[in-house]
C-alpha cells in the first residue's frame, strides 16, 4: 500500500499507528526522521513491508508495479497532482489482479475536481450533480472490472458542495472549475466562448470584474473600479456601452495593440490600424463596409461614428473620456504610471469580449436563409428560442424536416420556440438529447450562453451547434 499524507508530521503518526496496530509501516519525506527512501520502496515491492506512508513524493517519475492500494490522506486543489498520485498504482504486475483507491471526502469545494477527474466530467457543478443521480441509481457506465463505491454519506457531502443552479452560480462553478483545472482564472472571453454568460454575475455582483474580484483573482485593484474616479467609471461604462456596430471596441483594441492606450494618437494613424485589425476577420470587413477600401472614407466612418460616440458621452451615460483636438484622439482619464500597464489588461479583457459577444449576436445570412438561435430552458429542459419574427424573415412554422448531424427530425416551429423534435414516426421528443449532446448536461440553464443556427440550402432545413468556440475573432 502506498498513502499520501499532508505533512511530515502526519506521515510520521501514520507509521507510528500502524505499527503499534501490528502494520509494518514506513514513513518518507524530506525532513529529520524519514525512513530510507529507496530502501522502503525495495521494501515494500519485497513484501517486507506493507505500507509507505509519503510526503511530496512519488507523486510521479517513479515505478512501483506491486502496489495494489493507494490510500489518499491529503486533500489537494490540483486535479493533476490528485490523478499522478492514483496512477501510482496504475502499473501492470503479474501476480496483481487489480487496484483499490481509498480516498476521503472532505467539506471543501476542491473535493468536487476529484469527482471530475475520475469521471471525465467537463467543468460545471451541474455535470457532478447529474453523475451523483445516475450513481444512486447505479447507472453509471464503466469499463469492465472497474467498480466506483461512494458512501451515502460521502454523496450528501459532495451535494452539498454543489452550487445551487442559478444563472450567476452556474458562472461561479464554471469559474472555480476553470480555474482548479487550469491554475489560472477565465478571462471574460473565455467564459463566453465556453457557453457561459459573464453578464449573469451582474446583478449579484455589479459587473464581471468585481466578480473577478471577489473570487480574490484581481488582487490591489480596488482603486480602479472605484466608479468615482474616471478609469473605475470607463470600466463599468465598457461592459455596458450600447453596441450596434463594432466601431467602439475596435478602435479600443487598435489603441492598445499599437500601446498607445491609456494615450492617444492621431486620428490617421488610427485610422490606418483600425483596417489593419479589421482585415484579420470578414466579419468586421463587412461590418465597416465600402469605407475600409479608402483611408480618407474610413477617417470620416471613424470620426463620424467611434470617435463621435467616445468623444460625446453616447452609450456611457453622458460622460466623456476621449477627447479629439487637432486630429489626435486621446484618452483623458485619471490614471498613475504604476496602474496603466493592470488598467491596460482589464480595458483590453473586456473590449475582447464585447467584441466576441457582438460578433456572436443573432445574425441572418444573405446566401438562403439561416439564422441562429439562443439555447434556453423550460420544464427542466433545453429549447431553443426563436429571434423576433418581425425582424428576421424566413423563420418557418409548425412541423419542418431538419437534418440535425446528418438525421432527419422533425421540429415543431411555435411562435417563439422550437421545444419539440422527433423522429418521424415516433412522439418521443428528442430535442433535449440533441442540445446535450452538443453543450452537455448544462445546455440552456441560466448563465449559459449557448447557440445554434437554422440554415436553408435548396429548400431542405438544417440544424448544428453555432460553435460555442467561434463565437468570437482572434485578433
């Protein structure tokens, strides 16, 4: 048996039971009282002893075939530690018929990744909820040979941990799995490209950067989401500024690629890296239009349009940061040397994801029809929400053929929604299934944002995911 402890101490009153309970023990680790490393492991594959109890060792890098028990003694925030400590035992010998994991549960939320490791469970506390209903109805599906036991009591710890299923703490659990799992915090752009809505933490938290905040991810930048100060009050305004176009946001982003944010510089030398950052996306192209294929034509859109906005308080409640003198356009906000490169990062965090948020809006095709749709949720289940009939033409009614990856289904076209397909033939409604397939079990819970785009080629409907990673534009 191999055992991971917490600390030196711990490992020591390990052995020190075991033994007086009759075990032959040993304890390793890096401090005064270890017993031999190397002679303990010879030990312990010779059957001379029959635990090692271990201290930051043989997490990985070392080959001990016998061991046919781990026993987990330490809790751990890393998914990646907690999985090289049970592929310890994971190693193939002649006389081993198979190997038990001892683990133990604990109230804190970092137990929640061991359950998302040893199932395979994409981020979000509603895939662990929904594995905890099939394990107590004992439909989990696992290889042959392999069996999982979680006490009763050990279920309603990990259910308590849970989350419960609002729009603003399905972020929050998609946030600290992130997190947990790539040792660093999603930035907004992230969240959204993964289905989930930054904005859903608005209204228990007043934007997505003082959410980022108090999950403590933001440390000493206090002082600039203070809304009393300028750049506190262009933050907040950033996240909610009006946008019917992709003017504003590029011109922000052409600022900073060229460092020249917080700052200024002349309008034709904007100009000139607005059409560069533009022509990376055909998107964007056909958002600035004819105006992109003339330097003087697209001065004019930018000063008539962004520079106009920015200047006059349009979309940011009146308050001007941006001044515009003497064809150079320049920010005016209240900022020390120390706070421009952190304040630089947050500007260019949330104008990536209003960016990649406008880009991802419902949009009509001029090549046939095609639309795309919000994923949302009725009744326990995934639907898909209509855009308004009034501004997007072509939208059918009642029951419509669509080829949904490559099968025919049929869909029932309501007014607003779609909450119904099935397969010819049959009344069992298939649409959930579909939905879940393609953005798991949290297809459509508040929080989300999920997409999936209706397209007509030759009079023959179809139905795909819009793409929950290209909804945005690498620029």
């Amino acid at each position: 048996m191999l055992a991971f402890c917490c600390s030196t101490r711990h490992a020591d009153y390990m052995r020190d039971f075991f033994i007086e309970s009759g075990i032959r023990a040993a304890a390793v680790h890096s401090k005064t009282g270890s017993d031999p490393r190397a002679g303990s492991l010879e030990k312990l594959e010779a059957g001379e002893l029959e635990v090692v109890f271990a201290v930051d060792m043989f997490n990985e890098g070392v080959d001990i075939p016998h061991v046919d028990t781990v026993l987990m003694l330490r809790p751990t925030e890393s998914q990646l530690l907690w999985t090289q400590q049970f592929g310890r035992g994971l190693r193939k010998a002649d006389d081993k018929r198979d190997l038990a994991v001892i683990d133990y549960i604990g109230n804190h939320r970092s137990f929640l990744l061991k359950v998302q490791a040893l199932f395979d469970l994409a981020p979000g506390d509603q895939h662990v909820r929904e594995l905890l209903e099939r394990l107590q109805a004992g439909n989990v599906d696992l290889p042959p040979g392999c069996e999982v036991t979680y006490e009763l009591e050990t279920i309603e710890i990990i259910q308590s941990l849970l989350s419960p299923p609002r729009g603003g703490e399905v972020v929050r659990s998609y946030y600290e799995t992130f997190r947990d799992l790539h040792e660093r915090r999603p930035t907004a752009s992230e969240a959204l490209h993964d289905g989930y809505s930054p904005r859903a933490v608005s209204k228990g938290y007043g934007s997505w950067l003082r959410f980022v905040e108090s999950m403590g991810d933001l440390p000493g930048v206090a002082p600039l989401l203070d809304t009393s100060r300028a750049a506190g009050s262009f933050l907040e305004q950033l996240e909610a500024t009006p946008m019917t176009r992709s003017y504003k946001m590029l011109v922000l982003l052409a600022m900073l690629e060229m460092e020249r944010f917080p700052g200024g510089m002349p309008v034709d030398e904007l100009t000139r890296a607005v059409e560069r950052l533009a022509r990376r996306s055909p998107v964007l192209v056909s958002d600035l239009g004819p105006s992109i294929e003339s330097q003087t034509a697209l001065r004019k859109h930018l000063e008539g349009n962004p520079i106009a906005a920015w200047t006059e308080g349009k979309g940011t409640g009146g308050r001007s940061y941006f001044a515009n003198e003497d064809g150079r356009f320049e920010s005016r906000l209240d900022l020390r040397e120390d706070e421009v490169e952190t304040f630089s990062e947050l500007v260019r965090e949330l104008a990536d994801f209003r960016l990649a948020e406008y880009i991802a809006r419902p949009t009509v095709s001029s090549e046939g029809v095609s639309f795309q749709c919000r994923v949302s949720h009725s009744s326990g289940n995934p639907i898909i929400r209509l855009p308004d009939r009034a501004r997007v033409e072509g939208i059918p009614e009642g029951w419509v053929p669509v080829d949904s990856d490559g099968e025919t289904l049929e869909a029932n076209f309501v007014k607003i929604a779609v909450n119904v397909m099935r397969r010819p033939g049959s009344g069992e409604n298939v649409l959930p299934e579909v939905l879940r397939g393609w953005f798991g079990q949290d297809a459509g819970r508040p929080g989300t944002r999920q997409r999936v785009e209706f397209s007509q080629r030759g009079g023959d409907w179809s139905l795909s995911a819009a793409g929950q990673g290209s909804t945005g534009v690498k620029l």
